[in-house]
C-alpha cells in the first residue's frame, strides 16, 4: 500500500465561474466543508500527504497552516497533473503513489482503502478507480474508459475516471515537457497492457461546475 497522497488543488476552476474569482475552487464549500477538506478526510492514516497549489496559493497554504499537510506551489506557471506530481517528487518519495483530485465528493466506502486491497504492483503500473455513469452524479458529457472483464481500461466507454488512483513515477523522468498531463504515463500504460481500473461501489459527484455543488450536497444527503 502506498505511504504517500498527492493531491491536486493547483487549477484555475474557470467552469466555476464567478465563485473562483476570489478563492481557489478547492475551498469552495459543499455540506458545509471545503471540497479540500472533504477530499483530505479520505487521506487520514497516511504519512506524507501532499497538496499542489498555484491559483490563489496563498490560500491554500493558509488552510492548511499546522495540518501537517506539505503544499507544494507550483510557480510561475501551473504545471498540469503530471507535471505537478514530477514537481512534488521530492517530497512524495520513489514508491508508487496515491494520487486524488480535490473536486469531487464521495459516498460509500473510502477510494484509496479500494484502491490498496486490489493494488498489484507485478500487473499494474496505474490502478484507476472509475464509477459508471449512472452512479456519476453531475458528470456532463460521455465516459473516459471502458472497464475490460480483465481489470484492464481502453479509452471511452461509459466510466468515469474519479481522479483516485494509484500510480508508479519512475516514467515522469522520460518527459521532456514541464508541463503535461498524466494521460501521457496513462498512453504508454495501456499500450504495454499495465493501466488498469478498478469499479467504485458507490456513488461519486463532479463538483466541477456550479450546479455540482447542489448535487453533490443532495447526494450526501441520500446516502451519508
């Protein structure tokens, strides 16, 4: 199981409009909680726990001031997730990681518990947790992945990826771009056949977008 969490929290949230005009989009509230602090209940009992900043970084750093929580400010520019994770490197370690998006919020069991007891290291280089569109509330557009019957992912199909993995980081040091997306490790994964996905059991909300903040909280309130 791995040791370390990143977690990104570094973007503009341009589809939250006027609500991220004057603080980050992971300090955004739903129920009553910062999306952040929402996704950081699900990291407890970890020991190194990451958070990746840029857009308003000052803010975030503020939030977590005496968490234990490490920001990691990305600066002058925003590095996108894998660059922000290369980026973060030195604070995470060499193993594989956990990684978790900030806007979303979940109901039903903890993601990353999930994601360590089907963890195999000797089939897998990335362990995606993915829920089907129908348990994917506020979710706009078509699915990411297809879940093969052998626990491995193509692209498109009716899953969504929920921003919870588990990934290795040995192939962020053959980017030569600074600023790129984990998709490209994701490429090179499902072309050796090593990415690999995983079904969420419950029920996952896209606070993505103003009207994710509603459904999400009435989603909570269903089943929380």
């Amino acid at each position: 199981m791995p040791h370390a969490v990143m977690l990104f929290a570094a973007g503009f949230g341009t589809r939250m409009g006027a609500l991220t005009a004057d603080r980050p989009k992971p300090l955004i509230e739903v129920a009553g909680k910062p999306l952040l602090d929402h996704a950081l209940a699900l990291t407890t009992g970890l020991p190194t726990r990451i958070v990746n900043a840029h857009y308003r970084a000052e803010q975030v750093a503020a939030h977590l001031d005496r968490s234990g929580v490490v920001v990691s400010v990305e600066q002058p520019e925003i590095l996108d997730t894998g660059g922000g994770l290369r980026h973060a490197l030195p604070l995470l370690g060499p193993e594989p990681v956990f990684t978790l998006n900030t806007d979303a919020v979940w109901a039903g069991p903890n993601p990353l518990d999930l994601l360590a007891e089907a963890w195999d290291p000797a089939r897998m280089d990335a362990l995606l947790l993915c829920v089907p569109l129908a348990r994917a509330v506020g979710r706009k557009g078509a699915g990411d992945f297809t879940l093969q019957d052998d626990g491995q992912l193509r692209w498109k199909g009716d899953h969504v990826y929920t921003g919870a993995q588990i990934i290795k980081t040995e192939l962020l040091a053959e980017v030569p771009e600074e600023v790129f997306s984990l998709r490209l490790l994701w490429q090179r994964m499902g072309n050796e056949g090593r990415l690999h996905g995983l079904d969420y059991p419950g029920h996952w909300a896209d606070v993505g977008h103003p009207e994710g903040i509603t459904l999400a909280e009435e989603m909570l309130a269903r089943h929380v």
